[in-house]
C-alpha cells in the first residue's frame, strides 16, 4: 500500500532568476567612477577610454564623464572585417 496519494509529476517547477542584462547608462549619460554601463554575456559591447571589464564582462566606468558608445573596425583572426561597438567615457 502507497504512503503517499499519487502527486503526479511536476514538470515546471524549476526556473532561473532574470539576469537584467543591457545598457544600464545610455549614450550621453553622466557617469562616476564604479557606475556599470553595460551588463552582458560575452563583450558585445568592448571597453574603450576609461571603461574597464569585469570578471562577467560587465563594463564599468573607472573616471567622471560623459558616457558614449561608437562603432569600431576590427580585424578578425580570419581576416574578416567586422564592426565592433565600444563604450567610452569622456
């Protein structure tokens, strides 16, 4: 004889707390030394002037500026040319 009653499975049970991943300061924004910019999963975005990666390449600033995010040419292992997107702070 069962001790229990017949729960039956649970399928949907188990999930992951939201990461809240992306530009927290946008372009033009003022930022302090220890403000993140970007939080991210991989460096979509590259540190530029003034702009240090953490150890999950979240980008935060290291000086008092202007926060401004540009586009730069970048050469590839292969090769390739690609457009790379860099936060600075000025």
């Amino acid at each position: 004889m069962a001790s229990t009653k017949a729960g039956g499975s649970a399928k949907n049970l188990t999930d992951s707390n939201p990461k809240y991943l992306g530009v927290k300061l946008a372009d033009g924004a003022s930022a302090r030394p220890g403000m993140v910019l970007v939080r991210q999963r991989g460096t979509k975005i590259e540190a530029g002037k003034n702009v240090r990666v953490a150890k999950d390449h979240t980008l935060f600033a290291i000086a008092t500026g202007r926060v401004a995010y540009r586009t730069r040419r970048k050469t590839t292992f292969d090769g390739r040319v690609v457009a790379k997107k860099v936060a600075d702070v000025i």
